[in-house]
C-alpha cells in the first residue's frame, strides 16, 4: 500500500532539519565515557549550570509564595492569566512610544512555543517567509512542520551582522508573509542600532510584511549600542514580537514566554489576528499557572543591579573569548559580539591539516579535548563555530585553552608562523 496519506512534504523535511540538540547530542556521544567528566560545553545557551549566573532571588520567592498561596493550581486562561499579561504589556511599554495593552500578550511555554505560534499565525497555502543566515534552527523546523516555504537572507559579518537588506527585497514575493529578526542576536551577539531596525521596518512596510521580533536576549546588550526593541516601529509595520524569562532572568526551565502583537496603528486587521490567535491558544497548554501568577513580581520587582551583573558577566566573558579567539590561528572572529550569549567565528581550513569541515572539527575537539562548540552548518553558515560564552570565566578560559592545544595539534606544517609571542621568556614586571 502507498503512504501517500502520511507523505506529508513538509513532514519529510522537518525531520531531515538539522536541530542545535541534534548536533550537539552526536557531539557528546563522541566523547567517551571516562572523558565525560572534563567536558566544558560551550555549545548550548544554558547558563544555569554555572553558579555566577543564578536567578534574581525575588524571582525565586515570587514562584514560592504562589505555589504556596494555593490560589493557582487551577487552569489559566488559555491566552495567560489577565495579571500576567498585564505586567508583560507594562514591562514592555516601558521602552515603547506608546501603551500596549493586556490584549495583546498571550502567554507561551517559553520562546520557543511563541516562534511556532507566530508561524502557526502566519503561515497558510502557498506562504513563504524570510529567515536570517545564520539564524537560529527552530524557525526551519516550524516553517518545515507548516509547509511554509523558507528563504534566507544573509547577516553581514563586515557591519556588525547587519541584515543584507537588498537580499531582503530582492527575496520577496506576493506570497512573503514575515521576515524574522532576532535581535540581540543568537548565534551572532549582535545588537542593532535604532537606525538599522527602523531601516528594516521601512523595508517591511514596502514589502507588505510583518516583522517577526525575536526579542529572547532583549536587554542583554553590553557594547555601544543599547537594545531597542522593534516595537517602537511598530507603526511603521506591524510586529510580532516574542520573548521569555529564559535569558535575563536565566531561568531557561521555567518555560514562561511570550507573543505580543505591536500593532499600534491596527494594520494587520487587529481583530481578526487577536481571534485567530486565541483560538490557537486553545490548542496550547500554556506553562504552569503558579509560574504565571509570579511573573508581576518577578517584573516589578526585580532590581538593576541584578540585570547589570549579568551584562558585566557576559561582557567579561565575551572579552575572554574574543581574546583567546586572536590567539587561536585558524579561527577568526569578524564582529565581536556586543549582546546575547554567542559569538560566530569563521573557521580557516587551509590552515588545518587533517579537519574537512565544521562538523569534523568540532567532532574530533569533542573526542580529544571535551570541549562542545556548535558547528556553523548547525545555524546555517558551513566552515564557521558558534561560541557561547555564558560561561564561568575560569571554565571559559580553560576550554580555549584546549581549542588552542587542539588547533595548533591539527595545524599544517607551514602554518605554523603565527604570532606565537605569548610563551617567550620575558619576567613579569607586575
Ligand atoms: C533560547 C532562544 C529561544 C528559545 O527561548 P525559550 O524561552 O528557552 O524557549 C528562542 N529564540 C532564540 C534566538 C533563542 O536563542
């Protein structure tokens, strides 16, 4: 019997998608068992299993107390609980010329399930939409399970991993529905600057499509320029933007995010979204109700010295990086990164004997050093690493030292004349 039935396109190609926990499970299955204990993952953004980067306490409390006030072990409303959505669209405000308001939160198990609503939303027959090379998987996978057609645009690393927008224009058709920005940037730490997002906006509203805002490391932005959100072009073009607790508050296993329309001047046909989208919502299970019910006071209460550490901390440790980086003579680094978690390096492979591409790399650096970094096929760019510095410094720094014995192991014969100053025999006069 045929399996046309099953022979879903769309189906067959979200299981061929390659995931970031794809590769870096085969990663870790190359490492044996008696190495597993000095492994150091630079390869997945979980920052919690490093002691220096811990939750604000007043988070912690905020969950406790509404556990314990046994006022929500019910169900929420399936859109999120009315205080929740409340405090999102005032946190939110904050930085926007103009109010949103409640209606227009709807609270999702973390970021990731607000990218498969946002594509759920705007995905019908025929659609396609644009996505940023590198970028981060799950959009593929989503579009794949949507049957929405995807085409890339490219980051230019020469101006700070800028979006190529020619590409953007040139990309478009009558049936491109959104093109997603991520902002600050994972896998790049980019972070751009009010003009370039309004010269995005400008594009978008020629094009007739909405911006999808991937705002998960919003405020996470530690070099010159500070984070604007996308929603202060929101009347330019609409945007949909997405979020979650997971990275500023680093609490990645809460699974508490958001979807907020910002729409000011209702240009994409207010009413009939905010149905479709709650209907959707029907479908959703929605994270824990005691964890929603937290999320005023964690909003509210949470101090500045709190989000002030975290972006020191991670503006230390990407220095550290982009330091070792220069010292490691085939890898490259084209734009240090001034916000998010992760720095793309480009890989130089005629510098290295015996490695045919990223993924080799990294699989023989997992095997003979335990150290994890993604390889850049897993984000869309071949022959370049992604690089996550959300680690503890000490850690951070003996995991490039490890890159660095291995490069220099692997290196072509002649290739080794690079600066290799640092070891000289000169005192210390300090
Ligand atoms: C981490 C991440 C997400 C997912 O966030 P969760 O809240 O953990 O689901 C989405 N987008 C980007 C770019 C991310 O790095």
């Amino acid at each position: 019997m045929e399996n046309g039935n099953l022979n879903h396109g769309g189906v067959d190609k979200a299981s061929k998608t390659i995931t970031i926990k794809g590769i870096l499970g085969l990663l870790m299955e190359n490492i044996d068992e008696s190495d597993k204990r000095r492994v150091i993952s630079l390869g997945i953004g979980d920052p919690t299993v490093y002691s220096c980067f811990h939750l604000p306490k007043v988070a912690e409390y905020a969950v406790v107390d509404a556990l314990q006030s046994e006022n929500f072990n019910g169900y929420a409303p399936t859109v999120g609980l009315p205080q929740t959505r409340r405090a999102i669209a005032e946190y939110l405000s904050r930085d926007l010329p103009y109010k949103l308001s409640s209606d227009d939160v709807f609270i999702t198990s973390g970021c990731t399930q607000a990218i498969d609503v946002a594509l759920a939303m705007v995905g019908c027959p025929g659609a396609n939409i644009l996505l940023p090379r590198p970028g981060f998987p799950i959009y593929e996978l989503c579009a794949a399970f949507r049957n929405v057609e995807v085409r890339h645009f490219d980051l230019l690393p020469e101006k700070g991993w800028e979006v190529d927008l020619h590409a953007v224009d040139a990309l478009a058709d009558q049936n491109t529905v959104a093109m997603v920005v991520i902002n600050p940037g994972n896998p790049c730490g980019n972070v751009y600057s009010y003009q370039h997002l309004e010269k995005i906006a400008e594009t978008a509203k020629k094009l007739k499509i909405l911006v999808i805002a991937d705002e998960v490391y919003g405020h996470l932005a530690f070099g010159c320029n500070p984070f604007v959100p996308m929603g202060v072009f929101g009347s330019i073009v609409p945007v949909l933007t997405l979020g979650s607790l997971s990275k500023r508050w680093i609490v990645p296993g809460w699974r508490l995010g958001w979807l907020v329309i910002t729409d000011p001047c209702g240009m994409f046909r207010k009413p009939k979204m905010v149905e479709r989208v709650k209907k959707y919502f029907d479908i959703l299970g929605g994270p824990a109700t005691f964890i929603q019910a937290a999320v005023p006071r964690i909003l509210e209460q949470t101090q500045e010295v709190f989000f002030k550490k975290t972006n020191n901390l991670l503006k230390q440790t990407s220095e550290i990086c982009c330091e070792r980086i220069k010292e490691i003579h085939c890898i490259t680094c084209p734009h240090r990164p001034e916000g998010s978690m992760a720095v793309m390096v480009k890989l130089n492979l005629s510098l290295l004997e015996d490695i045919s591409n990223d993924i080799d790399f990294c699989m023989k650096l997992a095997k003979e050093e335990s150290v994890i970094i993604l390889p850049g096929t897993a984000v869309g760019l071949k022959n370049c690493l992604r690089i996550t510095f959300a680690v503890d410094p000490a850690s951070l720094e003996e995991a490039m030292k490890r890159v660095k014995s291995f490069s220099q192991r692997h290196a072509k014969a002649n290739s080794t004349t690079t600066t290799t100053t640092t070891t000289m025999d000169i005192p210390t006069l300090i």
